[in-house]
C-alpha cells in the first residue's frame, strides 16, 4: 500500500482513517503443537493466543477494541473444550478492555487459534522500531529469564524448588501484556522506538537496531532472581535465559535522555516500571558489557521449546 503509515516488518499494520488516526491491525496465530506446552489448559491457551496479540499493541502504544477468532479444532474436540477455549478468549479480551465479536470456525490436524486485533490510536502516539537514534536510553518494562526456565521445568523437568518452580511455570502459563505501560509511553512522546520482547531480547535489540540503524551497548542484564536461581541450580549460563529466551511480552524500547526521569515517573504512576539497561550508540554492533568483557549479544531469538 502506497504511504504505509507502519512499515513492513513492525508489531502491527495501520491504515489512516482521516484526522491523522490509524486503524490498527494485527494477527498472529497459536499452534497447539508449537505454542502449548504440557500443564496448559484450553483456557489458559485461549487466553495465550490472545495476550500474544495484545503484547504488540501493547508495544505500539495501541489500545484494542475488537477482536476476531478463527479456531481450528480437530475431530477430538468435543463441546465443553469448545466452551472452555471461548471462556479463555473472552477472559484475555476483557482482561484488556477488548472484545470478542465474531470469527471462523473449521476442522484442523492441530488446535489453530488465531486472533486479529482491531483498534485506532491517534498517528503521533504510536511507537515504531525505527526511531532510535545514538545515545538514546536503552529500557525495558520487566525482568527477563523466568519464561524459559519455567518452559525448561515443563519439558525436561528442570530442578527448581517448589516456591521457584511456581513463580517460573506461572510465567508460561498465565503470561501478561504491558497494556497500561504501553499507553503511557505513547502518551508520553520521549520513546523513540519500541518493541514486544515474545521473539527475546537478545532478538528484539536487534529488529530495533536494524530498523533504526543504530547499536546497543546493554550494561545491565535485567535478570528475574527466579531466573538467577534457576541457572545456578541447573548450571545454566544466566545470560542465556535472559537474552535468548523468548515469550516474555515486555516492552523493550528506548527514550529521549531528557525525558527519562518523567518517563519513569509516568510508567511508575500506572502501576508499571522501567528499567534502564544500556544506551543506543552509533556503531552497528550489540553488545553487553560487563565488569570483565565485552561480548556479541548474537541476532537469534527463542525457536518454539527448543531447549
């Protein structure tokens, strides 16, 4: 489409609908073989599919209104699996202030959810990938580390205590979106550029560094202590789980150094936090810096339970 007011290869598409709004776009699909894992109701997998979507909005700054689903339901279906899957829809729909108003139903080999996001948001309050520039602040809306490692405890039966092990598998099951944070930042005009975190961090950094031509310096990992505890028992490298894990639906984005301290102000009087972990710089490469060594934090992101 000529003039595309989002480009290809961001969180959401947009169509201008006159007086400098966009109608805004969304879909992306959950496969039941790839996106749940063992432990995961319908319910909380309908519910999954739908946070998913509401994660990119979310990083764009966009509220949702409407919400259309295609089910794919296999020949094992029966009518209370059914109910349960529409009960977990509406449930992640209303947690956002969306709603459910119609969509396709088909036979499938696998459980197929697929959701599509409509909503409008005013042209200069959506957050794009592209708009960083060197010595922007570099930060997040969470901590990283904990989805991965509750998925390791899910597949392999990683060792965690028990308090541990709760906190870790709730993160995969019942994962949030930054909707209020999201809102907040687009309000606020210090973001340059933004992202949901699903596909990692270590992959986020750099769809934003390749959209915005710059790199990043990151010189604080944001690490759950889950997640730290986690790697220590299971003699797995930390930074691993925080970098490459993926499906943490935070908000990776960066900020106008002036701006910093109302920006942290306003995400924190929603009830949200941000957190500082590097700056935007004018070389191309990521990189994390720690009190020993540098290293190359690597362009891959989370490959669907592949541990």
């Amino acid at each position: 489409m000529p003039r595309m007011p989002i480009p290809f290869g961001d969180d959401v598409s947009a169509c201008p609908i006159g007086n400098d709004r966009l109608a805004v776009l969304k879909t992306d699909m959950l496969v039941a073989e790839t996106d749940v894992p063992p432990g995961m109701t319908l319910w909380q997998a309908a519910r999954k599919a739908v946070v998913m979507n509401i994660s990119d909005f979310a990083a764009k700054g966009v509220k949702p209104c409407a919400i259309l689903v295609s089910l794919g339901l296999t020949k094992r279906i029966v009518e209370k699996d059914v109910a349960e899957l529409a009960r977990g829809l509406n449930a992640g729909a209303r947690e956002y202030g969306a709603f459910v108003i119609g969509g396709d139903t088909g036979e499938a080999s696998d459980l197929i959810i697929s959701v599509s996001l409509f909503g409008t948001a005013r042209r200069s309050d959506v957050m794009l990938r592209s708009g960083a520039k060197p010595g922007d602040l570099l930060a997040v809306t969470g901590l990283f580390g904990k989805t991965p490692a509750g998925l390791s405890i899910l597949l392999c039966n990683a060792e965690a205590s028990e308090k541990t092990r709760k906190v870790l598998v709730e993160s995969v099951l019942l994962p949030h979106a930054r909707m209020k944070e999201g809102l907040t930042l687009g309000r606020t005009k210090a973001v340059t550029a933004a992202i949901d975190s699903s596909d990692g961090l270590a992959w986020s950094l750099h769809e934003i560094a390749s959209a915005s031509n710059v790199g990043f310096l990151v010189d604080r990992l944001p690490m759950a202590d889950e997640a730290k505890k986690f790697a220590k028992n299971n003699n797995i490298d930390p930074a691993e789980l925080v970098l490459y894990g993926g499906e943490e639906y935070e908000i990776v984005l960066t900020v106008k150094p002036p701006l910093w301290n109302a920006t942290e102000k306003a995400v924190a009087n929603e009830g949200g936090r941000l957190t500082r972990i590097g700056r935007a710089t004018t070389e191309k490469s990521v990189l994390l810096e720690t009190k020993s060594m540098k290293r190359i934090i690597e362009p891959r992101g989370y490959e669907h339970f592949r541990m």
